[in-house]
C-alpha cells in the first residue's frame, strides 16, 4: 500500500498548467491561503475521502478549492476582484475537468536514517536493501534533497513512486462567487472536484 501524499500530487499537476499559472504564478496553496499572499492565487484542501478494501491502491479525494483575487487597477482602470476570481476560476475549470490517465511528478519524500530527506526515484517497495541511507541499493532508488526534516517516515513493506497517475478529475460543485465580509476587498470563488489518484 502507498503513503501518497495527493495534495502534493494536485498541486504538483496544477503548477505544470498554464493555463493556471498564467494568471497565478507559483500561488498555489495548500491548505490554506497564507496571510497578507500576492492575490490572485488559489488554495485547496481535501475536505474528505472514499475508499475501498477491494482496490487500495486507488485514492479518491474530494478537493475544495479557493480561487481569491481584490481589486487591481490597470492603466487607471478598475478591474473588479470577483471577474479576476472568477476568471482563475475558469482557468483552474479548463485545468481540472474531465483530465484523464496523467502522469504527475510528484516523488515519494521520505526521512533517511542520517536524518537528511530524499526523494524517489525509481518505484518501488520498500525493504532494508533500499531504505536510506543504510541499505545498499539506496542510490537506485532515492536522491538526496538538500532538506532536511520535512519528509515522511520511511516504512518497510510501502510501495513508494517518483510518479503517480491522476485517472480523473470531475467537478462536484460548479463554482460560487462569495464575499469573505471578514476579508474586506478579497472576493473568491468556491468549488470542489473529485479526483481519483493511482497511488500504486
């Protein structure tokens, strides 16, 4: 069974779109906006999941995403926050809708017995000749960061991937303009997708 991180993997496939990263440059968050960010700019989060003991290595989250803009003004005009929403919300549409069997590089992230991060790769599963750093086929399979502390736990027995398969995206939820009264000037728009991962 994999440890798949999909919100690494979403935003792994959303920044390789750019459709999307035309209007947002790297702004893509997860899970939440970072206070005072450079607007537009979307976030995400998984808000819940389904699964199966009878096809484990198929993940299905369901994804809300967030696309925020405010006010601009270009050339002495007014651009309205909820168009450029609005707009980035259509963008991240023509992105996610109706995508199939894509291939996302997005590499397994795990912690080595020196306390460095690595990387996979090459597929795998997991045992002591290739755990890092202490087994001997380390380097077939996994790459040092540079990082340190931010990676996963390794563990024997896991099937760990450089790269995983988005089999599907589909709108749940059509996007909702909404006024965040708490956020003055910050508009966004609101919808949620179900995307299905092939984490094996």
């Amino acid at each position: 069974m994999s440890v798949a991180d999909t919100n690494s993997i979403i935003r792994a496939y959303l920044a390789t779109s750019t459709t999307l990263t035309t209007l947002v440059g790297t702004r893509i968050y997860c899970p939440r906006l970072p206070e005072n960010a450079t607007l537009p700019a979307v976030s995400f989060f998984t808000r819940g999941s389904t699964s199966t003991p009878y096809i484990p290595g198929y993940l299905d989250p369901s994804i809300q995403f967030d696309c925020w803009a405010k006010d601009t003004e270009v050339a002495g005009v007014v651009i309205r926050g909820f168009a450029i929403a609005r707009k980035v919300y259509r963008a991240l549409y023509d992105s996610l809708q109706g995508i199939q069997n894509v291939s996302v590089a997005s590499p397994a992230h795990v912690i080595g017995t020196d306390s460095n991060d690595y990387n996979c790769i090459l597929a795998h599963t997991s045992n002591g000749r290739n755990k890092p750093i202490t087994g001997p086929l380390t380097a077939t399979y996994w790459v040092a960061t540079g990082g340190t502390g931010m990676g996963s736990t390794w563990v024997s027995g896991q099937t760990y991937r450089p790269t995983y398969d988005i089999l599907s995206a589909i709108e749940e939820v059509q996007g909702q303009d909404l006024v965040d009264e708490s956020i003055p000037n910050y508009f966004r728009t609101l919808t949620f997708f179900r995307v299905t991962i092939r984490a094996e």
